[in-house]
C-alpha cells in the first residue's frame, strides 16, 4: 500500500470537553487535519472558526460540503448511536468515545451496522494506547509475575461541587460507575481477559442523588484473577488514575498508587511500574528485591489519534474495536444490575438480560 503523504481530512462531533482534546491533537498531528467542527451550538461555531475549521451544525450538512477521511464522536453518551449509524451510513472510519454507547443493545446495533457495512469503528478508551499500559502488559505475559491471583483498582476523588451543576450528572447513569470506572474495567479485561461474574454494592449516602457516590465491585474472571474496583467521587484522596498517570495536565499529579497486581513470585503497582519480587523462593520473611520498569512517555490522546490514521489508511485494524466496546459496557451493566439487585450477575446471556444468578 503506498504511503500518503497528504493529511487525514477528520471532522470532530461534539466540541465539549474532550472534543477539544481531540481537536487539540488533530491540530498537532501532521498526519491529520481538522476538516470540520459538528456540533449545532453557537459556541462550536465560534470555535471552529477559531481553529480554522469549517463548521456544521450535523453530520449530513458536513458530509454535503465537505470531503472528510474520518470521523471522532466526542457527543453525549446518548447520542452516540445515532451518530454513530450516521457515520456507518456515510461510510466514516469513526473513532467513538468511550462508552461505545448507552446502553448494551444500542451496542450492539452500533456493532451490527459497522461489520455489515465494513466500516471500522475505533472505541475511545484512550488508557490502552498509554506506553505504561503497554509495559504492563507484557510483564504480565512474560510470567516474571508467575500466576497472577488477584488484582485491586482505586478510584478516590473529590467532584467539587459545580461539577453536578450539569443535569444528566445528577442523573442515573451519570456517576462514578458508568463515567469513570468504565476506563478501569476495560484496562483489566485488557490485563486478564474476560470476566465471568461481578458483585456490586453501591450508595448515594454523601449528596442523596439519583446516581451513585460510592461502589465497591468483585470481579471473577475467566482466566481465575479475582479483582476489586473500589470507587468514589466523594472523597478528597490522591488514589486514582487521574491523579497519578499524568495523562491530564488539569489534575495535580500525586506519586501514588491507583492499581496493584499480584502474582505467585510478583506484584506490580501502576501508574509506578514499581515491580516486586522474591530473589529465592518467595517466604514473608525475605526481602524483596524492588524494580522500577522503564517505558518511553507518551500521550495516549495522540497516540490513539495516530493509530486512528492507521486505521483510516487501512494499515491497522482498531486496537479497541467496537466489538471490545461492547464487552466492556457489558461488565459495566453487570455491575450496575448486581448493584441494584444485591445478587452476582454472570456474563452470559442471562447476564445480557440483567436477571441475577
């Protein structure tokens, strides 16, 4: 295939918060351009016309003026479907944000559409194109670890205040589970494979809303890890990705843990890479020698955005497909059925239907 030397014409849908991000990128990325702003607010409009983009107030208005390689649907999480169909329909590579969409079944047409049409789809969870992400993994499948047992996941943050002055985060749906965790658990179904079961208990005790402050998830996979999620957005903590990554300039960054993996000769802390081992055999009562692992920075925004060229070109196919989307936000439903019910939900079809096991 030959090289293209021209930029990626890609137009961003939804110019919110990480809409911007993603045009931020598009605009430092030489293999990619910012064909257009979609977005029917005014604020889009005043926007792109600061970043020299062309502006449209929806997709098919874009489609008929302009000539486009890509697509990112960076809309609320409710109209990703629908955007998503549009996409499909005009033929556009599109990188979705993560979730894929609301709900499971709206997925999965989401999924049905692409692979009918041949259009592939890109799934925006950012985290698995992070170079630290990808050092971890291949500790895990080098076996420095031996059998890894279990592994346990913090999210501890603070939401001030006016962060709930936005309605749809008052709202089911709008909380810590759906909209944080959603990352963490498709990072660990990256790390140890599909999970077979989840158990899940959760609490609005501290605001009293109709979406959760609080959650504390078991996780069983198939491949035998067992795995915690431990989650608030109502408590003033320095353990979370946000604030230990360093993947976002906007949060202070704290030298602390937010994931720790433990194996029969191993453990491993992340965003540290600070890896743990036995000289002999391992015994409680012997040092252990510690060692940091090295891996080359970079920003995960940008390298997914580079990868999504790839995958416009045809040179790749998506790291995180459509079909990956949907796993995931299957787990995410299962916790949020297990939470409402008390009862372990199994991630088989009874699971699709949220019944308890």
């Amino acid at each position: 295939m030959p090289t293209r030397t021209d930029p990626f014409k890609i137009a961003v849908m939804g110019a919110g918060l990480i809409g911007k991000r993603h045009i931020e990128r598009i605009v430092a990325q030489p293999r990619a351009m910012l064909a257009a702003v979609i977005d029917p607010s005014d604020a889009a409009r005043d926007f792109a016309g600061l970043k020299g983009a062309a502006w449209f107030p929806t997709l098919a208005e874009a489609t008929a003026n302009a000539a486009l390689d890509g697509i990112i649907i960076a809309t609320p999480n409710e109209l990703h479907t629908e955007n998503a169909l549009e996409a499909v329909l005009a033929g556009l590579p599109a990188l979705i944000e993560k979730p894929i969409a609301h709900d499971a079944v709206a997925a999965e047409t989401i999924v049905a559409a692409a692979e009918a049409a041949g259009v592939p789809i890109l799934i925006g969870h950012h985290r698995r194109h992070n170079p630290m992400i990808k050092a971890v993994k291949r500790i895990l499948d080098s076996g420095r670890m031996g059998k890894v047992l279990t592994a346990h996941g913090t999210f501890w943050v603070a939401k001030p205040v006016d962060y709930f002055d936005v309605h749809w985060r008052r709202e089911a749906g709008g909380g810590p589970i759906l909209i944080n965790l959603v990352h963490d658990v498709d990072l660990f179904r990256y790390f140890f494979g599909e999970v077979d079961s989840v158990h899940a208990i959760q609490s609005d005790s501290t605001r009293g809303l109709a979406v959760e402050d609080t959650a504390v998830i078991l996780l069983r996979f198939k491949s035998g890890v067992l795995a915690t999620l431990n989650a608030s957005d109502a408590i003033a903590s320095p353990w979370s990705w946000e604030l230990t990554a360093g993947e976002n300039p906007a949060y202070p960054r704290q030298d602390q843990p937010c994931y720790q993996i433990g194996g029969t000769i191993g453990s491993l802390s992340i965003p540290q890479l600070v890896l743990w081992t036995s000289a002999a055999a391992p015994n409680w009562l012997e040092q252990l020698v510690e060692e940091r692992v090295t891996f080359d920075a970079a920003d995960p925004l940008a390298a997914q955005l580079n990868h999504f060229c790839d995958v416009i070109s045809g040179k790749a196919g998506p790291l995180v497909s459509a079909r990956e989307g949907l796993a995931t936000l299957r787990v995410i439903e299962a916790i949020k059925s297990s939470a409402r019910s008390g009862h372990t939900v199994l991630l088989n079809d009874a699971m699709a239907q949220g019944k308890p096991s």
